[in-house]
C-alpha cells in the first residue's frame, strides 16, 4: 500500500473511532518518517516531564542542584504517587525524576519545576534545537479543571466542555488546553526530542542516558506499550493524559537493531473518562505507521 493511501486509511480510522490526532514515527537510523498531521500542535499533558527531567539533570550535572538534597513534599492534589500519601515526606532530587517519570506523579513534577521552572526548560529545549515544544506553566495549572471541582458522576460534563469549548485555532475555553498560553508541542517536536536523546550532540550523553532509562522504568503501558513491547522489542516512553487529551511519545528498539521514535498526540471526541478502544486504536494506527516504515 502506497504512503498516501495508508495515510487516508488510518485517518478514517480514527475519525470513526471518535478521535483526532497528531503521529510522527522515525527511522532513527535513515530518518524516514510517516504521520499523521504531525505540526498539529496540543496540550502536552505530562509529555513535559521529559524535557523536565533534562532541565533538572543539566542542573545537577552543572553542580548548580545536589541530586541527593532532600525536598520536602505535602500530599495531596494528585491522583498518584505523593498525592495519595497520609503524610509530608522528604525525597532526593534525583528520586523525584523517578517518581515523576515511571508513575507521572506530579506532586514529584511540581517539586522539579522549583528546581527548573518553566522559562529555564524551554530554554533548554531551545539549546537542543527542538523548538515546537514550549513550557509555561508547572504541574498546579493542571489540577484546576472542571473535572477538579465535580464529582466522579459529573465528571462526562468536564470531558463534554473540554470536547466542545475549542476553536479552530486551537484555543480553549480552558486555558490549560489553550495551546497559545498553556504546554504546548507537536508530534514532530516530540520525535526531534527523542532523537536527540536517543542519538545525543547537544545534549550531554550522559543525561541522555540517564533520561532514556527513566522513560524505560515507565509503568503507564494501557497505551503503546502493549503493542509495541515484546520479547524481541524494548519499548522506553512516557504518557500525558488530560481531559479528552491521550498522549504517548517513545522508542521501540528491536533486537535487529533498527529503532523507531513514536508520537502520538490525541483528542477525543467521546466523554468519557475509560476509553480502552481509543488507547487500542493510538496504538494500532501507531503499529501500522511503524510496519510500513519497517517494511518499507
């Protein structure tokens, strides 16, 4: 099947399964790529807290942040992780990267962002070469959405207003879905992110390194992964979830040595907070993107 026809292919797919998306997948040897709408900027969620986390190991590396300072964390105003604790306790730096990566904890987030605030991970960001990423805001701007103030029953009516309350410019009612004043990036963005990570030369090797591992020890795999880890294949990645909002962006080696960056950027047009058959259809029109590059 030729490029363009898959492409129309996989786009009715999705349309029917009531989603909108942004794709990229890169050869990381020769560069070949395939997407869908891949400039097609949105929210990134908590996608930030990559480039996050190489703000805060350049610091570290700088000898500007000790890795093993403790910080002082308060439960509370999040789903996971520290946010569920009875009780304040104190972590390392460099234990708050882990908390923040493998189980999107964004009370460890919003610790990190004291320790590299927005304005200083975009200009990271920039030193990379990537400039389709910008950072505004810390985790908090996240935790102050309808779905905040509802109860779990009212919770569709959150998810009818973030569907409903855009504009064709990408702007929102909501300002955290407001690509113009909250997180915003595209799909190719995230794909030069993840090759300049996973191929290093402006950012140290060493916290390339370090960042790959942490997107390895991921435990968010209802997504991607299912489809794209095996035996035969090592799949490092991070999630962000919002709203309508399902994302996944990371790399699956294969035991060939060929190696592939995936971005997946979605929206729903479905309000509902448990979509398994849109994480199933990321990841299939995902799959079929990589396959055809693959066997291309």
């Amino acid at each position: 099947m030729s490029t363009e026809a898959l492409i129309r292919e996989l786009r009715a797919e999705l349309d029917d399964g009531g989603l909108r998306g942004s794709f990229l997948v890169r050869d990381l040897r020769t560069g070949e790529e395939a997407g869908i709408e891949p400039d097609l900027e949105f929210p990134t969620a908590s996608l930030v807290k990559i480039p996050l986390a190489v703000a805060v190991l350049e610091l570290v590396r700088a000898g500007e942040v000790d890795g093993a300072e403790p910080v002082l964390l308060r439960p509370g105003g999040a789903p996971t992780g520290v946010g569920r604790f009875r009780h304040p306790a104190r972590v390392a730096v460099e234990d708050l990267l882990y908390l923040a990566m493998a189980i999107s904890d964004n009370v460890a987030a919003e610790a990190l962002f004291t320790i590299a605030p927005p304005a200083r991970v975009t200009e990271s960001l920039r030193r990379m070469g990537v400039r389709g990423i910008t950072v505004r805001h810390p985790m908090s701007d996240l935790s102050d959405t309808p779905a905040d103030r509802l109860g779990p029953d009212d919770a569709y009516l959150a998810h009818s207003l973030a569907i409903g309350a855009g504009t064709a410019g990408r702007g929102h009612m909501m300002p955290q879905l407001d690509v113009t004043v909250g997180n915003s990036g595209t799909a190719r963005a995230f794909t030069d992110l993840l090759q300049e990570l996973w191929s290093p030369s402006a950012v140290d090797p060493a916290i390339a390194e370090r960042v790959r591992g942490l997107m390895g020890d991921n435990m968010m795999r209802q997504r991607l992964a299912p489809d794209f880890a095996s035996d035969a294949s090592k799949w490092s990645s991070k999630t962000g979830t919002l709203l309508n909002l399902r994302h996944e962006v990371g790399v699956v080696e294969h035991a060939d040595g060929q190696a592939f960056a995936v971005a997946v950027l979605t929206e729903s047009r479905v309000p509902a907070i448990i979509q398994p058959g849109a994480e199933s259809l990321m990841a299939r029109v995902a799959v079929s993107l990589r396959d055809h590059l693959r066997g291309g």
